[in-house]
C-alpha cells in the first residue's frame, strides 16, 4: 500500500444542537478530505467520493491545535476513519486529549481502519461497516469485545454494495454475537465520482438495471427503506437502532435534544405529520440551547413554562425524565423499523 501524505489543518466543526447520524456537538477529523480507492467516506460532511490513488491530508500537531480551541462541548466526534488512522494514530491522539478534559467521545473508525489501542472514559466506538466486508468487520467486532470498549456499529447506506439484505442480516448477527450496544444507519450523499468507482468495482454494465438505478434515479427512497429495515434488524436483535452517544444514560439537555431530533427526523422520513414533525424539531433546537437543566425545572415547575416548547415535546420529555422512555417516541420507533423483505 502507497499512502500519499500532505499537511493538513485539523477541521473543527461545531452545533448547537444535536443533528443524526453522530448527534455530536463538536466534530474533529485531523486528516483532511481523504481520497481512497476506489470509495472513501467524509464522516464530517456526510459525503462519498471516489479516487485513482491513495492519499491523506494529516495534522501534525493535533493536540497543539485542540489546546488552542476556547470553546468545547462534549460529545465530540472524532473522525478515525479509513486507513490513515492505522499508520498516523492522530485520532487516538484526539481521544486522549478527549478523555483528559473530561468530554464524552464517539470515536469513528471504518473496516479498513483501526481501533484505539484501550479503552476510554466516556467514549463510544462507532465501527463504519464500509467497506461492507463481513468477515473483516467480525474480526473488529471481537477485537472490540476483547479490548473492553463501548462500542457499536453503522452501516453508511449506499447502493448498491450496502443494500442488498442477506449481508445486512448477516452483519446484524455478527454484532449481536460480539456485544456491540446498537447496530444503525450512516445517510452520505454520494458524489459522481464514486457512482463510478460503485459502478467499477462491482463491474456493472449498462445493461443492468442496477447500473441506471445508480446514475438516473432517486436512490433516497432505497437508502431510506434500508435505514428502515436496519432499525428492524437490530431491534429484533435487542440492540438499539440508531449510533448511541456516550453519557446516553444522564438526563442531560443535550440528549433530550437528541431523543427529539431523532423522532422527528424519522417523521420526516416516513412524511408522517410534517406539520409537528417541524414542531419537535423546533423544540429539539430550545431545549439543546436552554441555559437551565431540564430536571431543575421539572423539579420546580412543568416544562410547559420553557418557551418554545410545543405541548407534544413537554410531554415526550416529561415521561422521558420520570421514566427513561416515552410513548409516542416508542410509537414512531416502532412505525420506522420495517424490514423491506416483508413486503
């Protein structure tokens, strides 16, 4: 293997409110936009492209850079993935920053990238099962298992190599098998570049219906559909069906975002009440930036007092705090798992 390496900055984004798949509030990649062949994936910018050879970006002084940043907000995400990680260990250098000042990590790495080296106060391992190589990816799931880390997996969906349903299956009983805490969905956005590369390195011809499905459809109907059958995989599997952040289990502002982002983007999805979907989602953004904590104003009052918050978002988050679940979160949980062999 011939890794072409440059300098790099290290690319620091911030949210203030928490946005799927990674749910982050501060997101770090110390390599820059990699290129790998024939298909590599931007976790940051949610983007797949394609390239003719091998080569990385790399930040030399990650943490020199990371002390220089004023403001951090966990959870952080950290960008790991691909092979870079496995010759640079810039990643790992982030993490262990990470877990020094206290902030809560989900740490990407991909099949053909590598895992830390131990495991981490407060930080979740999100294992990207791309390439979609099921017995390369068992072999990081027991490494995962053996190392003692919180750790789970995500399926970028793109067709039509992580599609196709007998390899889903198998993966979600692999993980299952190997302890991951959740088996969920990575939504990219696929640029032109790698529909060839797709197209290339699994020789279609254009003929094949898959081929003009590829390059002249909509595919967010497919990839939808497979982020749908995915949930149902893993809930079957007792495992939770979207990337868990760490510290999931605190009461915290920023996880009841989460719990209502995460609802109403599924909404959206499914187009089921567009209308209060759009409401949640507003909601989601005044709890994430509220200055009070949530439990002391259930303490002292309702929530119906904080502004902003439409009466379905009170209610999700009243039962939420009292009992760690909610019913109409459960409903739409339940109507969004559907597996696309049952019909």
């Amino acid at each position: 293997m011939i890794l072409y390496r440059k300098a790099a900055p290290l690319r620091i984004r911030r949210s203030l409110a928490p946005e799927a798949p990674f749910w982050s509030a501060t997101a770090i990649a110390p390599y820059g936009t990699r290129r790998a062949t024939p298909v590599a994936i931007d976790y940051l910018a949610l983007r797949a492209s394609g390239a003719e050879k091998l080569e990385v970006g790399v930040c030399d002084h990650v943490r020199d850079e990371l002390e220089r940043v004023r403001w951090f907000a966990g959870p952080v995400l950290i960008d790991a993935a691909e092979s870079a990680e496995t010759v640079f260990r810039r990643g790992e250098e982030a993490l262990t920053f990470c877990e020094e000042q206290g902030l809560a990590a989900l740490h990407v790495v991909s099949t053909r990238g590598s895992l830390p080296q131990r495991a981490y106060r407060d930080a979740m391992v999100v294992i990207a099962a791309w390439p979609l190589d099921v017995a390369q990816l068992a072999g990081l799931f027991e490494d995962a298992n053996a190392r003692g880390l919180q750790w789970g997996v995500a399926v970028p969906v793109l067709f039509p190599l992580s599609t196709e349903l007998a390899p889903l299956a198998e993966l979600a009983d692999r993980a299952r098998e190997c302890g991951a805490a959740f088996l969920g969905a990575i939504g990219v956005d696929i640029e032109p570049t790698a529909k060839q590369a797709l197209a290339q390195s699994i020789g279609l011809e254009v003929e094949d219906d898959r081929y003009a499905m590829l390059f002249h459809a909509t595919l967010e109907p497919v990839h939808v559909a497979t982020e749908r059958h995915l949930a149902a995989l893993a809930h079957e599997r007792g495992l939770a069906d979207f990337i868990v952040p760490p510290r999931w289990e605190e009461r915290s502002n920023w996880n009841a975002a989460v719990l209502l982002t995460r609802t109403a983007s599924r909404m959206i999805a499914m187009e089921l009440d567009l209308d209060l979907a759009g409401t949640i989602s507003r909601s989601a953004r005044a709890v994430a930036e509220l200055d009070k904590t949530l439990t002391r104003v259930a303490e002292s009052a309702s929530l119906a007092i904080i502004g902003g918050l439409d009466e379905t978002s009170v209610d999700v988050l009243t039962e939420w705090l009292a009992t760690g679940s909610a019913s109409f979160v459960e409903y739409v949980d339940e109507q969004w798992r559907s597996r696309r062999d049952a019909y």
